[in-house]
C-alpha cells in the first residue's frame, strides 16, 4: 500500500506559511496503520531495545503499538505539566516557536537501550531534546523512528549522531 496516497496536506496549520501533514486516514485504515508499524519496528527487531519512547501527542499513536511489536516498554515523553512524577525537562526550537519536553526521571534504568518513535521530522528540534533528556537520564539511544521527514527542512542535521529510519520523504 503507498502511505504517501493516504497523507492529506494541511495548508497553513497550525498558523499560516506551515502545510500540515496529516496523518490521521493512515491511522484509520487497518491495514495502512498495520504496514507503518511494521515498516517502522523492521530495523530494530534485533537490535535489543528495551523501550520505546514517544513524543507527545503524535508520536504515542505510533510509538505505543511499536512497542508492542518490538516487545518493549513505552515512554511518553509530554509538554510540561502533564506527567504525574518527577521529570527532567528541556526546552527546544521548532520551526513555529519554541516548546518543553519532559520525561518522568525513572522511564528506564541507565544503560537501556531505547528507541525514539515520531511521526514527523522537521526541523529536528524536537527529537534533539528528546534525545538530550534520553541520554542526559542514562540511555543508549538505538535510533530514531518516524514516519515522515521534512528534507527540506533539514533537520537530521540536528540528529547527525543517532540512526534514524525514516519511511516517507519530502523535499
């Protein structure tokens, strides 16, 4: 099936001069949501993760059911003010603005290996801090999983460090 047919463009959301990649007919169809987490989980099947870790709100949509795949634990990682426990936070650029993540300080024990799942990389600014609070905490970041890449924005320059799979491409 071509994902790319199911992605509907979003012009100027969330504000104007951003084209919205929505992803939510993929996730409607059994069989399209099916084949992206089997395209996202192949590369890491061996790869001995212990976790996967999801970036608010998207990313837990297809981060939760790679962790089933994969036989690992989730972690969400949210904006502030919405984990219950103790968290690390850190503050990032987006292509819009700025924003916060954070990660409850016990999602994994220093030395797990954990998986970053989105849906979207853009300017890269997002998974950079994710991957900062990850590794800041103790983890062996395996990769980076997402479904859809903003070449044009460049941002796997900010992630030159980590693996990163990706399944669709625009430029």
């Amino acid at each position: 099936m071509d994902l790319k047919q199911l992605i509907r463009d979003i012009p100027d959301f969330p504000e104007p001069g951003v084209v919205f990649k929505d992803i939510t007919p993929v996730l409607a169809s059994t069989e399209a949501f099916s084949q992206l987490i089997t395209e996202l989980a192949d590369p890491f099947r061996d790869s001995g993760v212990t976790k996967v870790a999801g970036i608010e709100a998207r990313g837990f949509t297809v981060a939760a059911p790679m962790a089933i795949e994969l036989e690992a634990g989730f972690i969400p990682i949210r904006k502030p003010g919405k984990l219950p426990y103790e968290t690390a936070s850190e503050q990032y650029e987006l292509e819009y603005g700025s924003d916060t993540l954070e990660i409850h300080t016990d999602a994994f024990e220093a030395g797990e290996k954990v998986l970053l799942v989105d849906d979207v990389i853009a300017t890269g600014g997002t998974a950079a801090a994710a991957i900062k609070l990850l590794g800041d905490l103790g983890a062996d970041v395996a990769g980076i999983a997402v479904f859809i890449e903003l070449i044009f924005l460049g941002g796997r320059k900010a992630l030159e460090d980590v693996p990163i799979h990706t399944i669709l491409g625009y430029d």
